[in-house]
C-alpha cells in the first residue's frame, strides 16, 4: 500500500516530505526524478498553486505521467477552472485510481500504473457536464504537442506478444489488443477466430514520433513475426492471423512499401497485407496487457533481424 504526506511545495523552495513506497518497492523502469518531482510523485506533496508549467496549457495533445509516461488526460478534457492547478473533468479510461486521502475528507488521484501522486477529484462542483475536476499537479505530468502523436497498426499472430513488445518500446503511450480489417462491426472474439467476419488480430500503437519513429516500429513488426506465412503464423493458423499493416499516412506507407522493398530483395517472399486504416475495434478487457497481467513473456513473438543497422 502506497503512503503519502500532505503539503506544499514550491519549485524554488522545497519542502522535502516524509513517506517511502512500502515493501521496497523498487522502481526501476520509471523516470529520474528530480528532487521536486519526487517530492509530489513519490511523497504526495502539492506544487503551489499558478505555480505549474500546463495551468494555462490549452494546446492540443496528451498529458503522462511524469514518472512512467503513461497517458493520462486528453487536452480536450482539459479546462479553466481557475483554481490555481490543471483541471480535467475525466482520465482516459483506466489511467487514473482514487483512494481516500490522509486528510479523512478529501479523495486522493494516482497513476494507475506506477501509483504517483496527481492530485485530488473534486465533484458536484457544476464546471463541466461531468460535475467532475480532477485537479492535478503540473509537475506531476508531461504534455506531447499533438501533432508528435501518431497512431499505427499491426497485426501479425496473436496480438498478445505484440502488444507486449510495442508496450515495452520507449516512445510508445499505448498498445492495445483489438480487431481490424473485417466486414462486422464490434465484433467478438470467437466470431473472430472463426474466420466468419474477416478481422485479424491487430495491435493499435499510439507513439510519440519525437521519440520513436515509424520506421523503426514498422523494422520491429518485421522482426517479430514471419512476414512470410500468410494465414498463420507458427502454430496459429486461419485469416485472424495473417501479417497485415493498416497506414493512416502516405507517409506511413512509402515507408512500408520501402522496408517490404528490401525485404523481398533480401529474398524474403513478403506476404503482409498494406491496407489503409480500417475501423479498429477493441478486444476484451482479459485480451488487453495479457503478459503482463500474468506474469509471462512474448514467448511467441521473438526479434530476428531483418534489416541491416548502422
């Protein structure tokens, strides 16, 4: 269980507050913070108010977690409420965990996947049609331009190894298990798997191009699956496992005709399917984070290099 202290804090001035993450939690994996930035993450400080770097922030794009990167809150959800602080009036679905606070009155907000210190949620306030503020420390979050958030989608097999693999890339936000290039709309899993309704299991990887590139997302779907076998892929079989890559750009898709260019003059008899982005419906809640959620690897997506590196 997760302690925190109350307080505040300024940037300049701080005031360093007691608590530590129980059990020794360690926290590899998560971004360096500095003195301040742990000082609210870690210790659930609060920032003064006006103080932070996105109060008056109403640029478009994406809000994460300061300490993991995952995202939190769309600018859209974002408004004035002239409180000193952000303020959103929903997360993005599963994102954010309340708890009640230290204090006995309040309601406290972490990062559902790291479990860093945002804020507090306020309702019955009457900003928004949500009657909701999550009321949110700048320091605790980062904030992407919109136009550094591209989306890209691939299937190759099962979508379990390569939402995992895409989970683990620096630069990724998000990956998630879902269905695509179809005829039926909010299809389930088993119409899927009998190959009545034309899906194939695809992984939507919304990424940060400052960060990574689509090429090297596109070098990575490549590299871990066979591009080569068509209607199955190892011991799966049937159309809900073949290899094909859905563009959202033409630029996305010059670079894929290129790195299938160099696939097939190294020999290789490419067999991925190019299509424009279709409707992408999203797998069941027990197909999203399947790895991680128990305790396995992508045992079936391993890396081959395809490609020559410099």
């Amino acid at each position: 269980m997760w302690k925190f202290a109350t307080g505040l804090i300024t940037v300049a001035g701080l005031i360093m507050l007691t608590g530590s993450l129980a059990n020794g939690e360690e926290t590899m994996g998560y971004r360096e913070l500095t003195a301040e930035e742990e000082a609210v993450i870690v210790h659930g400080g609060t920032e003064m108010p006006n103080s932070g770097l996105h109060v008056d922030n109403f640029q478009n794009g994406l809000y994460t977690c300061k300490r993991c990167n995952t995202p939190l809150y769309r600018s859209e959800t974002k408004f004035q409420s002239h409180c000193g602080w952000p303020s959103f009036d929903q997360a993005i679905e599963g994102a954010v965990r309340s708890i009640p606070d230290d204090d006995g009155v309040r309601t406290e907000i972490l990062c559902n996947a790291c479990g860093g210190h945002l804020g507090h949620v306020f309702t019955g306030e009457g900003y928004t049609d949500t009657n909701t503020r999550h009321c949110v420390n700048s320091i605790s979050m980062s904030f992407i331009p919109g136009d550094r958030i591209e989306t890209a989608y691939f299937a190759g097999g099962c979508f379990w190894g390569i939402e995992y693999i895409y989970d683990h890339t620096a630069g990724v936000l998000s990956a998630e298990s879902g269905y695509m290039g179809g005829t039926r709309s909010n299809p389930e899993y088993e119409e899927v798997c009998s190959g009545s309704t034309g899906h194939t299991e695809t992984v939507k990887v919304v990424f940060d191009n400052s960060a990574v590139s689509y090429r090297e997302l596109a070098m990575t779907f490549f590299e871990i699956h066979d591009p080569t076998q068509g209607n199955r892929q190892g011991f799966d079989t049937g159309t809900q496992y073949r290899s094909a890559v859905f563009y959202s750009t033409q630029e996305q898709l010059e670079t894929l005709n290129e790195l299938v260019a160099i696939l097939e003059n190294n020999g290789l008899q490419v067999t991925t399917q190019i299509n424009p982005e279709e409707s992408f419906w999203i797998a069941e809640e027990y197909h999203q984070n399947y790895f991680d959620s128990h305790g396995a690897n992508a045992s079936c997506h391993r890396r081959t290099n395809r490609f020559t590196r410099e």
